[in-house]
C-alpha cells in the first residue's frame, strides 16, 4: 500500500482507464501511443492513476498504469505519461477527478485557426458541459504547446475558462476534465462535437 493507495486500487483504476482509453482509440483520438488518461485515486497528498507512457491506447491492460504525485513523479509502477505533471496540475486547479487527454484533428486545426480562442453560442450541445444552449458565449482558450509541462501548466492556468472545462494546446490536442472518468469522458466528446461542427462551418 502507498498512501493508502492499495495494489486493489492501482489495478481498479487501471481497467477504468484502459477501458476509456480503449473507447477513444476507437474513435481515432490517440493513433499509435498518442494521448494519455488520469484519474485522481487521493486528494491529500494528491495522487492520480496515470496511463503508462509508449503503450498503444486501444490496447491497455490494468496493469499498464502508473501512480504519480503532485508533481507528476512515479510514485509506483512503470514510466508514467510524459504529461503527467500537466495532469496533476490540471486535478489540483480545477478540483477535477478525471483528466483527458487526446489528439484530434479538430482540436489542432481549430487551435492553429483560432488562436485567442474558440467561441460557441446558440448550440444545443453546450448543455454537455454545463451551460446554456441559446444566449450565452462560452469560449475554449487555446493556448500554445511547450514541452515544458510547468510552462504549459502556467499558460493552462493563465487561460483557463470556468465556464469551459478544456483547452487546447495549439498544435498539440484537446485536455478536457471532469468530477470522475465517465463526466470527462462525456466532455471530450461534447467538446469535440463542438470542435468538430466549428471546423466544418469553415
């Protein structure tokens, strides 16, 4: 056991996350080893179940999944996802319990289209991500990519929209989250739909 973390605990996150996994690959949203998922597994110390780093997404087992800290550092298990650190800074912001991470056309077409940001109004699926469907602009920041994850962490928190519960990294991909994985789940998909009607209106 690892701050209370059991073995049991480890495993039971790591079939959620390759389950998830295995449904965005499906979609074409991690080709090869691209993206990564996280789930926070405690709060004090922050500790988060992290997608291992190199593994073909829609191929994941229970076992291929790392515990990080606060800081993204192996806690136990194998190499965790090079953006771990994002993540747990992403858990540690917005109180999320899940974080998303995926690469999608959309999301890096748009981001290089719209830099300031991505604008949604008077669309119905604006519901999925808490807000109102008709009246109400709600834009996705897009911030740009660095290979430094406490550079781009500080964009991120710079950038970050309370009414938007994702961001794109321009050039990169899409970070969405929510209160566990099946809510972030549910606004990856909504956000890409919106990504995804946003790149074929232009």
């Amino acid at each position: 056991m690892t701050d209370g973390i059991s073995a049991q605990d480890l495993h039971e996150a790591g079939a959620v996350l390759a389950a998830e996994s295995a449904r965005f690959a499906s979609f074409g949203w991690m080709r090869g080893t691209s993206g990564n998922l996280s789930v926070v597994l405690s709060r004090e110390p922050l500790r988060l179940a992290v997608t291992a780093s190199g593994h073909d997404k829609g191929e994941l087992t229970p076992a291929d999944v790392v515990l990080v800290d606060g800081q993204g550092a192996a806690v136990q298990g194998g190499k965790p996802s090079a953006e771990a650190e994002l993540h747990a800074r992403v858990a540690a912001l917005t109180g999320a319990g899940a974080v998303v991470h995926v690469h999608t056309v959309a999301s890096v077409t748009m981001g290089h289209r719209q830099p300031g940001g991505i604008p949604f109004r008077d669309v119905e699926m604006l519901k999925g991500v808490g807000q109102p469907a008709h009246g109400v602009e709600v834009v996705l920041p897009v911030i740009a990519n660095s290979q430094d994850m406490k550079e781009l962490g500080d964009r991120l928190e710079e950038a970050r929209n309370p009414l938007m519960p994702a961001v794109v990294v321009a050039g990169h991909g899409l970070y969405v989250w929510g209160a566990d994985p099946r809510q972030a789940r549910h606004h990856t998909e909504v956000v890409e739909w919106l990504l995804e009607l946003e790149l074929a209106r232009r």
